[in-house]
C-alpha cells in the first residue's frame, strides 16, 4: 500500500492480510512517527471494522513514536470496547522491549 499518499515516507509501508477466517493481519514496516500516525490509525480503523481480531505485524517496523504508540493504545481500547481482539505481534528486540517494560499495559503480546 505504498505511495497512497505523497507524504508518506518511502519506507514506510503497511499491508493488510485477510485471513479468510476473520482475522487480519496488517504488516508495518519502517517508521511509525507523527508523519505515519494517522496512515497506521486509519489502516488499522478499516481492518477493525472489517474483523473481531486484528493482528499487528511489527517485526519489519524499525521505530515507533509517540505517535505511533497512541495509535496502539487507541486500537486497544477500541477492541476492548466493541469485544474485538487487538494483538501486536513481536518486533524488533527495541520493539519487545518497549512491548514488555512495565509501562506498556496494553494487552500486547
């Protein structure tokens, strides 16, 4: 999903995987900062309205912001309202370590 819009970087790029089963899987690769947020926001938006369980691929992700991170944060909170499934997938190990320290409840895993 490349060059949707001219102000995305070039590295970043994110690609939705239907599962067939009602699951998706949407893959991140490269930065997610304040310039991505609202890209990854409605990406994910999109794949929640389709599906009860999202699945956040990071293991291509290189950075996530502040940005980026109140996109998960919201994510989870909109799947835990509507009884939906929102899962973030293992990364890069400065990923994990973010996903794992004591200050990243979010049901990620």
């Amino acid at each position: 999903m490349r060059g949707l819009s001219p102000w995305l970087p070039e590295d970043f790029a994110r690609v939705r995987i239907d599962g067939g089963d009602g699951n998706v899987r949407l893959a991140v690769a490269g930065e997610v900062d304040l310039a991505t947020a609202d890209a990854l926001d409605r990406t994910l938006s999109a794949a929640q309205a389709d599906s009860r369980a999202v699945t956040l691929d990071v293991r291509r992700q290189q950075f996530i912001g502040c940005g980026g991170l109140a996109v998960w944060v919201a994510e989870a909170d909109r799947a835990g309202a509507t009884g939906d499934r929102f899962r973030v997938s293992r990364g890069s190990p400065a990923i994990d370590r973010l996903l794992h320290s004591p200050a990243s409840r979010t049901g990620s895993t």
